[in-house]
C-alpha cells in the first residue's frame, strides 16, 4: 500500500510539512466525524492569531499522542513512565527546525529545561505535526519567567457535580472578583471544568499568585459557594466544586486557550464570553469542528490585555481569613509552614 504524500499547511507566512496527513487522531463519534492529523494542523492554523494571544512568547509544555488519541489510551505520569500512550515534552525533541525558538526555565527542584517559546503561529502547527494535542503555557512571559502576569483559577469539579454547579462557582468567582476591582475571562477545560483568569502586572512571585488564588477559594467557602480549598479528596465535601490553587506555581499549567483535548470528539478548551458560558449546557458542543466558527464570531479574549490588575486585594484576603499554609504538590521540596504530606485518614490511624 502507497505511502501517503506529505502535506503543507501554510500559517502566515511559513509553511509546515505535514507528515502522515491521514493518520487518524480522533476516532468519529455520533457527534463528530473522524479527525485526521492534518485536519488537526489546519484547525491550529486557523486558530493561530488566538493561539498566539493566549499563549504566544510564554513557554509551553507539550502534550503529544504521536499515534492519535483512543478511548482507553493513558497518559504516562512521568519520564520513567513508559507505557503511556502519550506523554509530557518540556524539551524540544532532535531534529526540531532551527526556525523555533525556545526558553530555560527551571523545574521544582530545580533542573534546567529549554522549554518551546512560540514565537509565530507555525511553531504550534510544528507541535500538532508532532503530535500534539494539548499546550501547556506557563504563566509567564519569556522575557521574565520570574514574574508572573496571569493568575488561574482552575474549577475543578468532583464526579458528583453538575456543569451547572461549575458556572455557578465560576459566577460566583466573577462576582467576587469584581467586587475586588479585578476584571475575570472565562474559559473552559474541554473537560468537565471551568479556567478564570486574571491578567496582572508583572511585580508577584508565583508564590503570592497561590496564596492569593487561597485567599480567594476561603472566602467563597466563608460565603457558602459550593467551593473547596481541600488538597485532599477525602476531606472535599460531595459535589463541592474545587479550586486548585497549586496550579499558580512554578513548572505547573492548565490546558493552554484553544487547545484540543484528548476526549472523545476533539474538545476543544474555548474561550468564551461570560455570557456564552452561562447558556453553554453542552461542553461537547465546542471541538475541533465547531470552534473555528465560534472563534471567527470574535475573540472572547480580544481585550484581556487591556488592563493589568494588582493582586493586593486577594492577598488582603489570604493575610485575614483562617487557616494557614496548604499543601503543595508532591514534586515540590518541603515548603515553610506546609502541613504534612500525609493523607489525613492514615495520619489518623498513626
């Protein structure tokens, strides 16, 4: 059986070569035909100015599948994880065209890795050639990987909640947040879940980023908002939506805007208006199929540059409120004033 030829997919004014364009990524669904590898990097190039607005020039994380995405398929949990069918690339592979550019940013413990730093649309067609499905952008820029200007509240639901308890809390984070002076954009996961952010001036530590996403998440627990800040599932209330405030920190990062996800259906993780997202009752109606029109209606995005806030007023609210330190992930060194990093049931038991 012949080979299929390449194909090129033009974005801006580069072209990307495109190998295998018919390999399937995404098996059809009843809502959705089956979407092959070029049709992935033709999506990217047609979302390539939005792509470059939320996650252009900072450093990216990629998340590849090079043989597709099935139900089934594993994401692997570490680099000594090899049974994974797809995995985590923080650095740019061999061979990568010297058109790319990159930026050194540092892990948890301190390694040095040259992350991608899409510098023009085509690097992230490059990325989708290769098998990338979703970007993980950090919140910073590469100019100054040190200061932050995106703070992210990722809605995290549990198994029991609804996506209309999601907008709720999502509503409710906005409403707070306004009363705070901060001006929030939406987004969801392409997932169950809901991203908030909040663009900001470049004078934080990712430190001050977590505490005030905490200061944040314990004033809608003292409000009753159907939040929790509970590191641990066991001590999350039933249907309590959480909010992940350790995704602020260093090396850590939520599905880039517009990236496809590896779901059934090529969901995509959509900006939207705050009014969208409150008469959205189907995450699945955004995928790879549906976005471009969406996107094409006007960017939801389109101004979130517009104004950089300060962060005082959240951590007016982590100083105030009760409670303290929270735990940090399990990658991350021992932490001043961290509880300990034991699962509270068997703490119990010792």
């Amino acid at each position: 059986m012949a080979k299929t030829p390449a194909a090129m997919v033009t974005a801006d004014d580069r072209e990307v070569r495109v190998s295998s364009p018919d390999r399937i990524i995404y098996e059809a669904t009843d809502r959705t035909p089956a979407i092959t590898k070029l049709q992935v990097c033709e999506y990217v190039a047609t979302v390539g100015s939005a792509l470059m607005r939320a996650m252009g020039h900072r450093p990216v994380a990629m998340e590849r599948w090079p043989d597709g995405w099935r139900e089934g398929m594993r994401l692997a949990v570490g680099p000594q994880d090899r049974e994974g069918d797809g995995f985590y690339q923080k650095r740019l592979p061999k061979g990568a065209p010297d058109w790319l550019e990159t930026v050194r940013v540092r892990t948890p413990n301190g390694r040095p890795i040259d992350e991608l730093c899409p510098s023009e649309p085509a690097a992230f067609v490059w990325a989708a050639q290769m098998g990338t499905l979703t970007f993980h952008p950090w919140a910073v820029h590469c100019s100054d990987v040190d200061h932050p200007d995106e703070l992210r509240i990722d809605l995290d639901p549990d198994a029991t909640s609804s996506f209309a308890d999601v907008k709720r809390v999502a509503t409710a984070t906005r409403e707070l947040l306004h009363e705070l002076g901060l001006t929030a954009f939406v987004k969801t996961s392409g997932s169950r879940g809901v991203h908030v952010y909040v663009r900001l001036q470049t004078r934080y530590g990712f430190q001050d980023l977590r505490h005030a996403v905490i200061g944040l998440a314990r004033e809608l627990e003292r409000r009753g908002a159907g939040v929790t800040s509970s590191w641990w599932r066991e001590e999350r209330p039933a249907g309590a939506v959480f909010i992940d405030y350790n995704q602020n920190l260093e090396d850590r990062s939520v599905a880039g805007a517009w990236s496809l996800r590896a779901r059934p259906g090529a969901p995509v993780s959509t900006p939207v208006t705050w009014a969208q997202l409150d008469a959205l009752d189907d995450l699945s109606d955004l995928n790879l199929t549906t976005v471009p029109e969406h996107l094409a209606a006007g960017d939801p995005w389109q101004d979130i540059d517009e104004t950089a806030h300060v962060l005082e007023p959240l951590l007016e609210l982590w100083e105030s409120l009760p409670g303290g330190e929270l735990s940090f992930p399990p990658d991350y060194p021992k932490m001043p004033g961290e509880p300990p990093r034991v699962q509270p049931s068997r703490a119990k038991k010792g």
